[in-house]
C-alpha cells in the first residue's frame, strides 16, 4: 500500500519538468499520473481471475517483478511515450497486488472497534506513502526527473524478495462479480464519492504545482514543502480514523468531508489570481485536504459494509477501480483545457462540478440513512 501511493504523488512535481525538457504538451505530460491510474484500473478486475488462474504468490512475484522492470524502464529513457508507458505497467502492477489488503481487512476483522482500527492503520500507509512520494519527489527531480522513476525499483526488489522467501503457494477461487454487488447502495455511493474526491484532488494539486511552478517560478523542493499541507493532516489523522467514525458515523464524516471539498474548489474557482501563497493556494490546499480527513477512511470502511465478506475482495476492486476512474476522467480533461487556454477557470469549472458530484453521493447517503 505504501509503495503503490507514493507512485501516485513521486510525479506530480516532475510533470512541468519533463513537459518542459522532452518539449511535450501538458495533455501528454499528465498522462504521466494518468498513465498509472489507466493501468490500474485496467488491473483491477482482471486480478481475482489471474490470482485463480496462477495462485496469488505467482501473481504477486510476477508483477511485482514486472514494477521493478517498468522502473528500470522508465528511469533510463528519455521518450515521453515510453515513460507514459512504464507507469501505466506500474499500475497494471500495482492493482495485481494492492486491494487485496482492504478486502483481506475487512474480512478478517469483525465490525465494529477492531475493523475501524484495521481500517485507519492501512489507511496510514496509504497516507504515508503518498507523503513521502511528494516530499521525494521534490528532492529527486532537483537531482534528475530520471531518479523519479528509478528510485521505486529497489524498494519493489527488496518486497519481491521478501515475497518469494515468505509467501505460501496458494490458487484461491475469486468471487464472481454479480448485478446484486453492483447495485450495493453504500458501495455505489461511496465509489461515486471516492472518485470525484480522488479526481479534485489530483487535478487541484497539479493546477496548484502548475501555478508555483510558472507564475511563482519555485524550484520543486519548495512546491513539495508548499503542497505539504494537502497531506500532512491527513497523515497526521489517520490514527483517530476510527474513533471519529465510531463517535459521528461513516455517512456524516462523509457528507462533511464532500462539504470541505467542495468548499475548498469553490474558493480556488472564485478568488482572483494569487500572488500570495499564503492567500492562495494554502487555504484551498487545506479545505480540500479537510475533505480527505474526514471522509477518506470512513469511505473505504463504507464501501464495504453492506456486502458479504465471500464478496468482498470483488466489491474492493469495484471500488478502487472507480477511485482511479476519477483521476482517469478528470485530469486529462483539466489539463486539456489548461493547455487550450492557459487560464484555470475552465479547467476548475469542471473540478467543481465533480466535487458537486460528490456531496451530492454524500447526501443521499444521508438521506438512505434517516430514511432505514
């Protein structure tokens, strides 16, 4: 888990970089953290089926084998295309090996106190990793963009090590994906939800770099200690995930966060164009990372509330692949009206109605709660 979210934030302040060194558009240069989300969704339902096809420790080995060869890939070419390329494998990977930590949770733990605590710790290397992936990645695209994609390939041989010495052979039957998961009310919301929080978010962080990155004329090291704000609090949080949701409710922590969200894009769509950091992009970088404190653990333990833990590890990649769908559907569309116009009032148009999108899940979970 830790691994996989640093790989989401380690190229978000390489992207102005490499657009600017290998003479890409913006459009083509996002694709760079699209690239990765593309590839994993493309891996998420396909996983069960090729984890009974080989067994699990197979499926493992080989992608995480197949991460460290993108990684080498990607950390010694100089082609735009063949670094899109790298990352989406990388996340074709990763979706081969991640989600089976939220189901193996969700299953293991009974609801309640033990489950929400499973929930938050996981939760915390998620956090965690996409953390040090934006503080690395402003130290290593001062070294050379080319480290970004190289410095993962130890980390993910160390793991793949550790995997052939430790994990047992094993060919479990997934779960079949039916019409009835599919229509899981607190499942369809919450991945509805979790899509155009995760999408907002991406696209304001890149807006954002874009911004410090042109107009403030900032190195990367700085932009990585500016961003800092939209995630350390929720790292910092993380650890209490549990009790808040035991004390106001998965659904309300939901609709709150949804609120912030939505509150933080309003603003950065509304006030003119900064020429303070502490005036601008600071107070929209913590409202939409108040969105993620409050609704980002209660997401995923309401993802699967309502399903049967034999359908469980399905219902996870259902939910995941649509978290991904939101960085795959709004980023590139952010960009490309940026790129059209240089001016990000279009492109925050649409990263609001996405966050409209959401409180509007949030609320009708509300609403199917007063009304159960």
């Amino acid at each position: 888990m830790i691994l996989d979210a640093l790989e989401v934030s380690i190229v978000l302040l390489a992207i102005p970089v490499i657009a600017a060194d290998l003479d890409s558009s913006l459009w083509t240069a996002q694709w760079l953290m699209s690239g990765f989300a593309v590839g994993f969704a493309a891996g998420l339902l396909p996983g069960p089926a090729l984890a009974a096809r080989w067994g699990r420790r197979t499926t493992y080995l080989g992608a995480t084998a197949l991460f460290v060869l993108a990684s080498l890939a990607g950390g010694l070419t100089s082609s735009i295309a063949v670094l899109i390329a790298s990352r989406a494998l990388k996340g074709f990977s990763a979706a081969l090996t991640a989600p089976a930590g939220l189901a193996v949770i969700t299953t293991a733990f009974p609801e309640g106190a033990p489950q929400r605590k499973a929930v938050a710790i996981y939760s915390l290397f998620g956090a965690t990793g996409f953390t040090i992936g934006l503080l690395l990645s402003g130290v290593l695209v001062e070294v050379g963009w080319s480290w970004v994609f190289l410095f993962p390939a130890p980390i993910a041989l160390a793991l793949l090590i550790a995997a052939w010495l430790t994990l047992p052979r094993d060919a479990p039957q997934p779960p079949k994906i039916t019409l009835s998961l599919l229509l899981k009310g607190n499942l369809t919301r919450s991945a509805i939800g979790a899509a155009t929080l995760h999408g907002a978010y991406v696209s304001v962080l890149v807006l954002i770099t874009l911004h410090l990155y042109h107009e403030f004329a900032w190195r990367p090291w700085q932009i990585a200690v500016a961003l800092l704000p939209a995630c350390l609090p929720l790292l910092i949080s993380v650890p209490f995930a549990g009790q808040l949701v035991a004390r106001f409710g998965a659904t309300r922590l939901i609709a709150a966060g949804a609120t912030a969200a939505l509150c933080g894009e309003l603003l950065y769509l509304t006030q003119p164009a900064p020429d303070s950091y502490l005036t601008g992009p600071l107070p929209v970088l913590l409202l939409v990372e108040a969105g993620f404190v409050l609704s980002f653990a209660a997401l995923n333990m309401k993802a699967t509330s309502t399903v049967a833990p034999n359908f469980r590890p399905a219902a996870v990649a259902l939910y995941q692949t649509a978290v991904q769908i939101g960085g795959i559907v709004l980023l590139p569309l952010v960009t490309a009206l940026l790129d059209d116009q240089q001016d990000p009032r279009a492109p925050l148009i649409f990263v609001t109605a996405a966050g409209l999108v959401g409180i509007t899940a949030a609320v009708t979970g509300l609403r199917a709660k007063v009304h159960s």
